[in-house]
C-alpha cells in the first residue's frame, strides 16, 4: 500500500468514530492551550516589568547606604551602617564624577498632608530638581523643585496628581498653603497623572527640596542616590568612578551599594523565565495525560479492529503498512488537537488583556512552536506501541477472532 491510501484508511478509520475521536484530542487541546496561556502570561510578565521599569528612567544606578553583596533587586534602607550616605555625597558625585549625568539625593518617608478640612496620608519624597529627568516624572502645571529651593531650604512642595484632586478638587492649587506633619508648605507644582508602575501608585505622591524633606524628617543622612549615565556602555567605568569618589568621602570604606538597573532587570527576568517553566511544565503535564488517553483509545482500537487487521494482512498488507496505519491515527489526533489547542491559546491569550487589563499576555512564536511539536513527539510516543501490537497480530488468530 502507498502513503495516501493507508493515511485515507487511517482518516476513515478516526471519521467513523467522531466523538471518541473529539475525547481524545480534549486532553491535547487543553494541554496545549494551557502551555500557551502560561507562557505567554509570563512572557506578558517580563515585557511589562521591563517596559515600566526603563519606563522609569534609563541607565540608573541606585546608590544606597550600606554594603551588600547582593546583586540587582531592591533593598531596604540599611541601618546601623559604618557612614550614612550625605547630600554632600551627591554632590561630590555631581561635580567629580563626570561619567554621571545626573545624582539625584532621594529621602523618604511619610506623614499627613492637609488642606483645610481634608487631609490624607502619603509618601513624601525628598529630592533635587534633577529627579524630573531621571526618573521620567515631570509637572503639569507650575514647576518641580528648583536648585534654588533645595539651596534655601524653602518650604515648597509638588502634588501627585491624586493627591492634588482629593485635596483641591477641580480648584487650582497652585500657591495654597498646605501642611505636612504640622509645617506649612506653598504648592508650587502638580505632576502629570502617571497611575501604577510595578505596585506603586506614582500620583499618590508628594516632593519636596531635598533639604526640607530631612529637616521634615529629622534626618541627616539619604534614602538612596539615583545617579544616571548618558550611554549604558559607560555603566561598569561610572561605578568605578562612584566607588572611588565615595570611598575616599567615607575614610575608605566601601559601606554602600550600587545597583544597576540592567542587573535588576536581570534579577526579575531570571525569576519570571524559573516561573513561565515552572508554569508550562505544569501544563505540559496535561499533555503527557492526552498522550496516555490516545494511547489508551489506540488500545482499544487495535482491540475492535483485530478482524479487519487479519484480512488486510491475508490480502497482502505488510507489518509496517499495519503500523504506519496505526501511527497516523495516532499522529492525526494529536496534531489536530496540538492545532485546534494552538488556536484557542493564542486566541484566549489575546482576549485575556482586554478584560484583565492588569494582566498583560505576550504570544511567542517559540511557545506556539515548542507546544504543537510537544503534542507530536506525544502522539508518536503513545501511539507506537498500539501500533506495533497492531502490526504484530498473527493474520490467521485475527481472522478467527470475534
């Protein structure tokens, strides 16, 4: 027998029995979209972490007090280190580290910001007014701190965009006086509206000049200094030069840490690719149980059809003709499962960010590859040994079997 006639047997043979064919390929079908979906909500994962945070400034290097051997991450201010970071640091960094476009003093913390009769708590942010371009945060109206603010000390402050509608409403706010733990500050500026970014709602935020936030918090030292570099070639020489400049300023100790953003990156990325394989092995495991349930249906095919093996073996057919039967039906199944499983993945994948918005899905050409070749390696797996048991009927008992 040529190909085209035992693949036209094998075809009639799965047609004649469309709905024990369709249970079949289920568990095909749904492993494979399965693998899809969990991989492409990891892949949607990883594009959305790096989207917001290079969305967040570019080439960033996170100087923070304390020495750490740690790589990327985010850490917590450290206490009880041998010398606090200074807003004298970032400005010995301004001036004598000339790979670094900018170095930013960041201090943090919170308190109660009021207006009259409303008031909420929020995060205060203490900083220069070089924070606007490093951080890609810029004020809609009015303006951001000035160096002229952080120099005098001035008690001047920028709303977040929510901050500024639960306070003013639809009134301006800029020149009010409001007041932050008991101080009274002059709004001079409101941001744009940024929402969320990585858990963190940008618009529930307030500035101040650097100098005040550590009046405000009776403070000294530094939450951080973000420093940026023009080229991100330039990264690896930048932090040598960090390094030498803050070492010397702090009787050469190396008591901080500098942090990058590409090994941030790295840190998350590495994380999320360990998750999307933990993810699609979980649901390749749905496809090894569809490979069992086609080899199971193959069984009881061989079992149904031992007469009709018998008879085509009497008039000539040969074992491999017998097998190569077998193995197309086996084949057939759970490639046209692995298609329809494809297409119900990537199509679910696409609609998934249109009611979830916060759960972004990105289709990869390899996922889509690796799942359908999965269901195939499956369905050659399960269906050889049917087919050989099959293949290896003796014509005559087949003939006299019931």
């Amino acid at each position: 027998m040529n190909f085209l006639e035992i693949f036209k047997v094998s075809l009639e043979a799965i047609l004649s029995n469309k709905v024990r064919s369709g249970l079949t390929m289920l568990g095909v079908i749904i492993g494979v979209m399965a693998v899809i979906l969990l991989v492409s909500i990891g892949e949607g994962a990883k594009a959305y972490i790096t989207q917001e945070l290079t969305g967040l400034g570019t080439n960033l290097l996170i100087i923070t007090p304390g020495k750490t051997t740690t790589k990327g991450g985010f850490h917590p201010p450290s206490a009880g280190t041998v010398r606090k970071l200074t807003y004298d640091d970032s400005l010995a960094l301004k001036r004598r580290a000339w790979l670094l476009s900018d170095a930013v003093p960041i201090v943090i913390g919170t308190g109660s910001i009021k207006f009259q009769n409303k008031g909420r708590d929020t995060m205060i942010i203490g900083t220069s007014p070089e924070f606007e371009r490093v951080r890609n945060l810029y004020v809609e109206t009015g303006s951001f701190v000035t160096q002229g603010h952080v120099d005098s000390k001035e008690k001047v402050i920028v709303l977040g965009r929510k901050v500024k509608d639960e306070l003013f409403g639809i009134e301006n706010a800029l020149g009010k006086v409001v007041t932050v733990s008991d101080a009274r500050y002059r709004v001079v500026g409101v941001m744009h509206k940024k929402g969320m970014s990585l858990g963190w709602d940008v618009d529930d935020v307030v500035f101040l000049p650097v100098t005040s936030g550590q009046e405000l918090f009776d403070t000294d030292s530094l939450f951080e200094i973000l420093a940026s570099t023009p080229r991100s070639e330039d990264t690896e020489r930048a932090i040598s030069q960090i390094k030498d400049i803050l070492i010397r300023r702090h009787a050469h100790k190396e008591d901080f840490t500098i942090q990058t953003q590409g090994a941030m990156l790295e840190t998350m990325n590495t994380i999320l690719n360990v998750l999307t394989a933990v993810l699609g092995g979980i649901a390749g495991i749905s496809l090894l149980v569809g490979g069992i349930g086609i080899m199971n249906i193959m069984l009881v095919s061989v079992r149904e059809r031992i007469r009709e093996i018998g008879i085509r073996k009497a008039i000539g057919a040969r074992n491999r003709d017998i097998m190569a039967q077998f193995m197309i039906e086996a084949v057939t199944l759970s490639g046209v499962g692995g298609i329809i499983g494809i297409l119900l993945g990537v199509g679910i994948a696409f609609l998934i960010p249109l009611f979830v918005t916060v759960l972004p899905t990105s289709v990869s050409l390899w996922s889509i590859v690796t799942a359908f070749s999965f269901s195939m390696a499956v369905g050659v797996f399960f269906g050889v040994y049917p087919a050989r048991k099959a293949a290896l009927q003796d014509p005559i008992t087949a003939l006299r079997y019931e």
